[in-house]
C-alpha cells in the first residue's frame, strides 16, 4: 500500500467490492472465450477472497459467446446451397440461451482449480420492480458472502422482455454495466469496478493521437468535454453505457473505477490504491479544479476579481469574511474527514512526524479558525485608509492612502490551516490569491478552498483565490512578474531559496524558525521554566517554537537549570548540547547550531554573559523570534535593542510571536527579511499605498505659476 493515491485513499476502507467484466474482456476478436483473461481475473478474485474482500461478479459475454456457437454449429449443419443465400442474424435471445451454460462451465472450472467455490444468478430488470424480489436477493447473496462463495451475475437476456435485449435500453437497468451499478447500491458495495478493453475513460476516442486518459471523473468539467467513439466491437454499450453506470451509482455513494481488464493485476492494483483507469467519487469536485486553465488566465482572473472586491463596501468586505467563518464551521465535519485521509496517507508514505503534525487539524482548529476570521472582520478597514494629507500648494491637495498589493502568490507546506489564514488575509486586503499547497495536503486544501470560495459572491467572482495543484503550474507563474505582485513561501529555507532565484517577482521570505531563550543570571527560574516549557512543548512543529536555549555560565550547576531539564526530558524533549553543555551536563553533542529540529528536541549551550548570546543568536539564529528572561532592566534593554531579529521579547514565550497573538487577525507568514514587511506579517504587510492628487486645474508650467506650500492637514 506505499503507493497509494491521495485521491485513492478511500480504498483502504473496501470491503465488498462488484466486479463488471466486459464482453471484449472475455472474449477474442473472434468471439471465441479468452482463456487467458478469465483466467487472470480468476485469479485476482481468488486473492481478493483470501484476503478477506467480498467479491460479486457481474459478467457480460453470454450473448457474444453463443453467437460464436451457433454460427459455428449453422456453418456445420449447412449445404452449399444454403451457404449461397443471404445470412439472417441469430437471434439474440438463443444466443444468450446457449452461451450462458458455455460462459457459466468456463467459470466454474477456473474457479474450481483454485479451490474457490462460485455461483450463478441470473436476474432481468422487471424482477426488481419487486421488493421481495430484492430482499431475497439481498439475503442469498449475503449467505453466499458468508459462505466464501462468488456470486456470478448475468442478465437473464434469454427470457428478457425487451424485443432485443442487446440494444433496448429501457428499463431499471439496461445493459450488465446499469445492472452492475443497480447492484452496487442493493448490495451496499463498497467499490465497483468495471472492466473494459481500454485503460479507462479517454477525452476523446482512444486511438486518437490527442486524447488523454481522464484518471479522475468530474462531471462539471468532463461532461460536455468527451467525445466518445464506438460502441463495444462486441458488447453492447461500450464506454458510453460504462460512464452512465458509473455516474449513476458514485452519484449515489459507491465509487467507481473503469479500468482495462487485459492488464493481469489491474484490479489488485486499483485496490492497491494505484492512480490506474478513470474514478469516479461523490466528492471528485472537491479534489480538482473544476476547469483547466493557464497559469496566466488563472492570475489574471484573481487579479480581476480583487479589483472587483476593492470597489465593494467595507460592510460588504466584512460579510464576505463572516459567511467565510460560517462555512468553515458549517463543513467541520467534511474538511476534518478530509483531513483526517490526507494524515492517514502521509502516515502510510512515512512522512517524519513533525510533517504529519503540522499537517493536522486538530479538534477545534476550526473553531479556532473562524474565530480569528471574525475578528479580522470587525478589524477597521485596511483599504483606501488616507494615511497622509499634505496641501501641495493652493486648492491643490495629496493624500497618500492604503490599497491592495494586487496579486499574491503563496507557497506553503503541510498546513492546510495557513491556507485558511491567508485567504481571509487576502480577502480582507482586496488582493487576489493564488496558493499553491503541499501534495502531502492536496484533499484538505481542496474542500477548504471550495468552503471558502463558494462563500465569495458572484459579484466578486471566486477565481479571486485560484488554488494551484502542480509543481507545472508554479513554474509558470514564477515567471508572470507583469500579474503576480509578490510571492510568499512558507516553508524551509531551501523552498524560499528556490523560489527567489526562480522569479523577478518580489519575494516575502520565511525562512528557518530558530529560535532561541536567554536565560540571564538574574532570571527568575520559575518564570524562566514556564517560558521555557511553552516555548518547547506548547506546538514543537511551529516556526515560534525554542530551538536553542542559551544559559549563562553562572546557572551551570543552579537547581533552578537543573528543574528546567527535568522537566523538558519528563515531557519528551530529546536535549543536545553545544561544546560546553555537552561537556558539562553529558548531554549528546548537537550537530549544528543552525538547527531546527520542529520536534519535541532542542539545543542546550552556555554563554558568559548577554552579548554573548546576542553574538550567538546573531551567528547561528534565523532572525525570527528571540527573547531574553532577566529581572535586570539594562541587561533586557540591550538585548532587546541590538538583537536583530524580526520578534524580539522580554520574559515571554517565543510562541506569541504570531499574527493572530498580535492581533493582526491572521497571518500570511513570518518575515525575516526586511522589505517589504518583517515579522508577522497581516493585514498591512500585505497593502502598498496610492498617491491621489486634488486640483481646480492646474498645471506645471516651469512651476512658473504654482507657489509651493506643502501644509500638512489632518486627515479627516
């Protein structure tokens, strides 16, 4: 199961599975049975039942398989006079009749070889227009299930009602491929699985150079997009019965997978979790744009849509956010269920715990979430604020006012609750988004950007957060520095570094979270401890969280220290030491100080005194958040003052140092460079500003004419 698809995952939940097999899976060009196919299949059903899958069979072929018959056995029983006339077509009804006992032989003795037991049951669609009919369908074939025994299923076209069973497609069902989606909801499967000649649904005729396999399913997209080519050489929908059956019952809840049934393992693959033929999913709009497009179209419909935002109200911004804040909560339940799958595959790929840590959204981050949004809704309104108002001379005023960046693209890793952040952010600051998530996030981010966006009015339009699904699409918008106005990574230094030297666009850096506590030798140790042990245990995979902790010379052999690493240890947290602690406490040595480790680990090291500890922060730290506990004010202040990082505290945990703690509302990121925005930035880091001049017409003229006064006014 290593290789299981984000958008498979659901198929470690499988435990009845349908299998429909087409007639061109069964049978040759020539009509004649393919042993070797059937074999195949035989096979992987007698694995799936030792497995402890319950596995039905719904097979086509009869009909195919007695015209073969009979044709042979009129060609014997023919003079050559007979062979001279015009040839009528077999009925189909004999056909069926004689190829079931032929199909139903070849089954049996397969299945016999692997000593695994099967049956038969043949059904017709009026059959089901009775309700015990179903009912005692649904027990037999529950018995059987009990019972280890496959159950075989054909439509009974020998004594089916239609003039001609193999092209009437009246009825409850119509064909073997509705009959096996009909089955799927009696019988409560979990998975359908219909087998076809091909490797699943194409874009258009499969034997066309330009049509593409479809891996996954949507209608809104797909729909009106497909071209389909002929039916079945032998069948007789072919894909175009197959799609229909299979829209029918993922529609219903039972996902579905049309796949080749000449490939030998394609269905221990498909239950494998492998992205092979064509799913179809109740929830497959949620995993994927609904629309291809350009990354130029998709930045230039974001950048449309802010502009759109920007010319609405402040109240009518506000309520953008709070109905954002109501869907959030409203679809708790599916995000944390999509959530919930995309932490279990990581977990199966073997992600590092810290990844699936941050990857996680935990019980009343929701809450959480929409708190913050409401909060950064009844914030003052960041757009078109004057922030400056100067008389330029008579009857002519400037007035500098806030306004959007315009286009924002976001780079982030593993937390989908920054996704949340950022889009409010945006929405807030009239700026259009493009966001692009990690793979390891892909179902989270998808049902939270469909919450959100399905909560943005038509008259702003939801392409104002386009969210972008692959490593193409970013390349191409690295290099639309005429569209995107800045692009903010959150993740390792390694992607901020990759990304500048990939695009002109102006880059917001978040780089490594280094962070590090001082302890002076004035320190209350108690308040020290506390710090200390928020700082390190309170969320070890965030940015804010202690990486390193620097204690002066003097507290080596305190009781104070030696409480403080107790504790840490009693709590889990694996202590390296830099060349002094190591040597003194015995710690393991730290392979760097340059470190962050984003898991319950940090480094211990001795410093003689505060600039001491400036000096190391300044060599080995991120320039993130630092903070010193002393009682001595001076020592404080210097730290504080010459310390140059973007958050710099005084006997406070280091995890405050957050947009949401600071009340910005939310954050896009911590910046630790220094333009545009440094530290956490919110709302503001995210608006430039607008020069608006007032005149009664005047001109420049030499500035022969113009007396310069250059008053500043107030603003209101």
């Amino acid at each position: 199961m290593a290789s299981v698809d984000q958008s498979r995952s659901f198929v470690k939940e499988v435990k009845r599975v349908i299998i429909k097999v087409g007639t061109a899976v069964v049978s040759r060009q020539d009509g004649r049975l393919a042993l070797g196919r059937v074999g195949a299949l035989c096979e992987q059903v007698k694995e799936l039942n030792y497995l402890g899958y319950e596995v039905i069979l719904v097979t086509s072929g009869a009909v195919g398989v007695g015209r073969q018959r009979l044709r042979y056995r009129k060609l014997v029983n023919s003079s050559f006079a007979d062979l001279q006339k015009p040839q009528m077509e077999l009925d189909g009804k004999a056909c069926a009749a004689v190829g079931q006992s032929g199909l139903m032989a070849l089954y049996d003795m397969l299945f016999n070889q692997l000593d695994v037991s099967s049956s038969q049951l043949l059904v017709t669609d009026s059959d089901f227009e009775n309700s015990k009919f179903r009912e005692q369908l649904t027990e037999t074939v529950e018995s059987l299930l009990d019972l280890k025994v496959i159950p075989i299923f054909n439509e009974n076209d020998a004594i089916s009602t239609r003039k001609a069973p193999y092209e009437d497609s009246s009825g409850i069902f119509w064909d073997n491929d509705s009959l096996a989606g009909l089955l799927a909801l009696e019988l409560k499967a979990d998975l359908l699985i219909l087998l076809s000649d091909v490797e699943g649904l194409y874009s258009g005729p499969p034997s066309e150079p330009s049509s593409k396999i479809i891996h996954t399913y949507i209608k809104e997209k797909h729909q009106q997009e497909i071209t389909f080519g002929d039916k079945s050489r032998v069948g007789r929908g072919g894909m175009t019965a197959k799609v229909k059956a299979a829209v029918l019952a993922s529609n219903s809840g039972t996902p579905v997978v049309i796949t080749s049934g000449f490939d030998n393992r394609s269905i221990l693959k498909v239950l494998q979790g492998e992205k092979i033929g064509t799913l179809f999913h109740k929830n497959a709009s949620l995993w994927e744009s609904s629309k291809d497009v350009s990354a130029r179209e998709m930045a230039v419909a974001a950048r449309d849509c802010s502009r759109r935002l920007q010319n609405l109200s402040s109240e009518e911004r506000k309520k953008i956010l709070l109905d954002v804040a109501d869907a959030l909560e409203a679809n708790e339940d599916l995000i944390r269920s999509e959530n919930e799958a995309d932490v279990a595959a990581a977990q199966l790929a073997g992600y590092e715990k810290p990844l699936v840590a941050r990857l996680t959204i935990k019980p009343g981050k929701i809450a959480g979430l929409a708190k913050s949004i409401r909060t950064l809704a009844n914030m003052d309104d960041p757009i078109n604020q004057i922030l400056k108002k100067t008389q330029v001379a008579d009857d002519l005023v400037l007035e500098k006012t806030s306004c959007p960046l315009g286009v924002l693209l976001i780079v982030f890793e593993s937390r989908p609750d920054a996704l949340v952040q950022i889009a409010s952010l945006a929405i807030r600051s009239g700026n259009g988004l493009l966001l692009k998530g990690g793979k390891e996030a892909i179902r989270s981010n998808t049902i939270l950007h469909k919450v959100i966006t399905d909560a943005i009015p038509h008259t702003v339009g939801e392409k104002l957060i386009g969210l972008v699904t692959t490593r193409d699409e970013i390349a191409d918008l690295l290099k639309l520095d005429d569209v995107i106005d800045l692009v903010i990574p959150r993740g390792s230094n390694q992607l901020v570094s990759q990304i500048k030297a990939s695009t002109k666009i102006p880059v917001l850096g978040h780089a490594d979270g280094i962070c590090h506590v001082y302890i002076d030798k004035s320190a209350d140790m108690d308040m020290a401890k506390r710090i200390v042990m928020d700082a390190k245990i309170d969320y070890p995979a965030a940015c804010n969280a202690m990486e390193t902790l620097l204690v002066h010379t003097d507290l080596i052999k305190s009781p104070g220290l030696d409480d403080i690493l107790v504790a840490l240890k009693t709590e889990g947290v694996n202590i390296y030491g830099g060349p002094i602690a190591h040597k003194a406490l015995g710690f393991p040595k730290a392979g760097s100080f340059h470190h962050e480790y984003s898991s319950m680990a940090c480094t211990v090291e001795f410093v003689d005194d505060v600039q001491s500890a400036i000096d190391h922060i300044h060599r080995y730290g991120s320039a993130h958040t630092d903070c010193i506990v002393t009682a001595d004010d001076k020592v404080a202040e210097t730290f504080l003052c010459q310390v140059d990082s973007a958050a710099v505290f005084h006997n406070a945990s280091t995890r405050f140092s957050d947009g949401a703690r600071f009340g910005l509302g939310a954050e896009v990121g911590i910046s630790t460079g220094r333009i545009h925005a440094r530290g956490p930035v919110g709302v503001e880091g995210l608006l430039t500003t607008r020069w608006i001049l007032r005149g009664r017409g005047q001109v420049v003229n030499g500035d022969k004419d113009v007396v310069y006064t250059h008053k500043s006014l107030p603003l209101q």
